[in-house]
C-alpha cells in the first residue's frame, strides 16, 4: 500500500496526555501537534480520515474544512466539545472512552478527604517551620482531626466512580448513602431524596454529569442544609458549584473543608474566584483526579483499539 493511500491520522493535542499515545496497528500516516490553538484547527486537521482531539472544540466550520473525514477519536469520556449532531448528519463515527478511571478519580476524591480531615499538609508545615521542634510536648494540637469511621458520606452520581469511592469510604468504616437526583419526582430503592440527604451527610462528593437540573445545584441555600462542618468534594464538573456560595461557606466557618478538582472554566483564568482563593480549608488541584499513569494508558490503549477497530472494519 501506498503512503497515499494510508488513512491519515492526526492527533490535534499531544500534550493533554503525559504519557505517549500508542500508534495504531493498522497501516496508517501519523501526525501529531502538541497543541493546537482555535484558530489552527481548520488548517491542521484538513488532510485527516481520523481525527484525535481532547478539548478542540469540534463544529461544523471545522467538519468542512476536513472533507475526508471518517472519524473522531475522543481521548476523554466527554463529548460536549464536538457537534455530535453534525457529525451524525454528515456519518462520522465519535468514539469517546468511559471508565478508564473510575480507581483513579475515586482515590484523589479519597486522598482529598483523608487531607482535609486529618489536615496533613497543615502538619508537615508545622514540622518544618520550626513549630514542632519549639514544643514542651512530643506532639502538636495545632489541629482538629476526625475519624472517618464515625461519619456519613453521601455520594451524587451512583456510576463507576461513586461506586468504587462507596467501597473506600466503607473499608474506613463510614456509612455511606447515595442521593436521588436533585429534581427527581421519585426516589429510586436503594437511594435517599436529594434534600434528606444533604442533611444527613458530613461528606458531601460529586461524581454526576452536568446538565440542566445539576448545574449550579449547590448553592447557599443547599449548603446551609449541610451539617456545620460538612465537606464537598467535586471531581465531577465545575459548575455543579456555585463558587461564591461555597466560599462564603467556608468564610463563615459552616463548611469544614472543601476539594474542587474541577471549575467552571479550564484553564481558568488568573482573576478566577477560585484560584484567587487562598482559605487554610480549600483545596484546589487542576483537573488531575483522572490522570494516574495506569489510568491514562487505558484511556490510550483504548483509543487506540477504537481506531484499529474502525479502519479494519472500512477495509473488510
């Protein structure tokens, strides 16, 4: 086979990933950029049969400007940066990956816990600043910890990743309850009403999908139903939150603590309220609950599947 004659692949955001992508099986021709800007992405993907995109926002202006296009590989499990309508329309198959890091994603949801209620970033600080070698005593009570064992975590979002962060929080002992859907006219078996649960829970954790009746579901109003102390954790979508609200939570001493792994906006810029904040409760990391080496080799790996799969079934 002619070079010409390969499918010509082409990858728009190499540096989304922190490990290589593997090239597929099939014969093919492989381009790759580090990063695209908007105003690239006509230009760049213009030769491609099978396009690899991550954030690249995907539209029709982009779908014309690439007539041989036969596909779209998505190196995430979301698919809001693609028209998946205009695809359709025009039979390009999008192929997205779901539950490649459900261990992932749950464990950082888990570390975040086990930081804010055990406060470890506080302590190793008090062992460096000279705090602990200042001490009459051998330890420090700078700090008030909890025990998991005797609290309750409630979980939005009942797929793969709740389900594996139920199985941690119950091997530390915590009671665990998971909670319908705001909105719902009905509560599933096995669930507890939205509103109840808020009230019954010390650890509140997001693991749903945005849409009409999530966005900016926790708000003043559903913090203040929280218990004094609660914490929220977000590895979901950023704008389940209404940030103001939960900073004003924080502010006011109701909310005991707080891990956000996701905003609104991303990259968010400087001025953003939440990377302005600077609260001794609040941690704020950029989007990596997902990325452990082990989970972004299956995200590849599957990628990678998908395109073999696709241009061994267009040459059958």
């Amino acid at each position: 086979m002619q070079a010409a004659q390969k499918p010509q692949i082409v990858w728009l955001e190499r540096d989304s990933f922190s490990i290589a992508l593997p090239r597929p099986r099939s014969p093919h021709v492989w381009t790759e950029y580090d990063y695209t800007p908007p105003e690239k992405i006509n230009e760049r993907m213009a030769p491609a049969n099978v396009l690899i995109v991550n954030k690249c926002k995907i539209g029709p202006p982009q779908l014309d400007a690439a007539p041989g296009l036969k596909m779209i590989a998505i190196t995430a499990t979301g698919t809001d940066n693609v028209d998946l309508k205009a695809c359709e329309a025009r039979g390009i198959p999008v192929r997205n990956v779901v539950n490649y890091g459900a261990h992932a994603v749950a464990e950082h949801a888990m570390a975040c816990l086990l930081t804010l209620t055990r406060h470890t970033r506080d302590w190793s600080d008090a062992a460096h600043d000279g705090r602990w070698s200042a001490s009459r005593f051998f330890c420090l009570h700078d700090y008030s910890m909890i025990s998991l064992s005797s609290r309750t975590l409630g979980i939005v979002g009942s797929g793969s990743i709740g389900q594996q962060l139920a199985l941690f929080a119950q091997a530390f002992g915590m009671t665990v309850i998971r909670l319908e859907r705001p909105g719902a006219t009905s509560v599933r078996p096995g669930y507890v009403a939205f509103e109840q649960g808020l009230a019954r829970v010390d650890v509140l954790s997001l693991h749903c999908p945005l849409n009409s009746q999530t966005r900016g579901m926790i708000n003043a109003e559903r913090i203040a139903t929280l218990k004094p102390g609660a914490i929220i954790i977000n590895t979901a979508r950023g704008a389940l939150i209404q940030f103001e609200d939960l900073l004003a939570g924080l502010e006011s001493g109701h909310l005991g603590g707080a891990a956000i792994d996701v905003l609104d906006v991303e990259p968010p810029p400087a001025d953003h309220v939440m990377v302005r904040a600077r609260h001794p409760r609040l941690l704020l990391t950029p989007h990596v609950a997902w990325a452990t080496v082990e989970a972004q080799t299956t995200l590849a790996t599957r990628v990678r599947e998908a395109i073999d799969g696709f241009l061994s079934n267009r040459t059958k």
